[in-house]
C-alpha cells in the first residue's frame, strides 16, 4: 500500500468536494433555465390560443382525480402541449396524468 502525505489527500477531498459543488450547481441553474422556458411556453401558446386556460383543463379532469393534486407541469412532448397532473389516489400512489393542452383530453394516466 502506497503511503500518501495527509496535505495530497487533503488537496483530493477538496478537488472531489469542489467539483461536486460546479456539478450542483450547473444543474440548479439548467433546472432553472428550463423552468423559465416552461414559463415562456405556456405563455406564448396561451397568447396565440393553442393551448386551453389551465383552470378549464383542471374543471374538465377534476372529476377523473380521485384524489389531491400534489403537482402540475406544463411541457411540449413531441410537437404537442401537454398539462401533467401529479396526485395522490385514494390508496396512496402517486399516478401521473398527462391531458392534451390543447383539447383537456386525458391522453394517459401512470403510477409514478
């Protein structure tokens, strides 16, 4: 076994510790990024009127979620705008519903 001075390995718990912080926060500001084209999204499909209002796509599935809704996203998949719903159903799953944007049509519900 090969004896290393504690001031080297000092020097690669920092360099490790270092690099995992830049990695961190290169995500957080992806995450951020993407969160803030999410927000342009929505608002330039509500300006020209390609998407539904929100709250008419929530009155239309509402009574397809029998349970608390704990998250929604907005997100285009494959050319097409998408409302997901995340909630939890009455036997305590997290299930996903993603509906149309576009028509409140729900396209598929999936346990998460």
């Amino acid at each position: 076994m090969i004896k290393m001075p504690p001031s080297i390995i000092y020097f690669a718990v920092l360099l490790i510790v270092s690099i995992i912080i830049v990695l961190a926060g290169t995500t957080a500001y992806s995450d951020s990024t993407s969160k803030k084209n999410r927000h342009q999204d929505v608002y330039q499909q509500r300006q020209s009127h390609n998407i539904l209002p929100f709250q008419e796509v929530l009155k239309k599935v509402r009574p397809h979620i029998q349970g608390e809704i704990i998250e929604t996203e907005f997100e285009m998949e494959d050319g097409i705008p998408i409302y997901e719903f995340k909630y939890i159903d009455k036997n305590g799953y997290v299930l996903e519903m993603e509906v149309d944007a576009r028509t409140g049509r729900i396209i598929k519900v999936e346990r998460d």
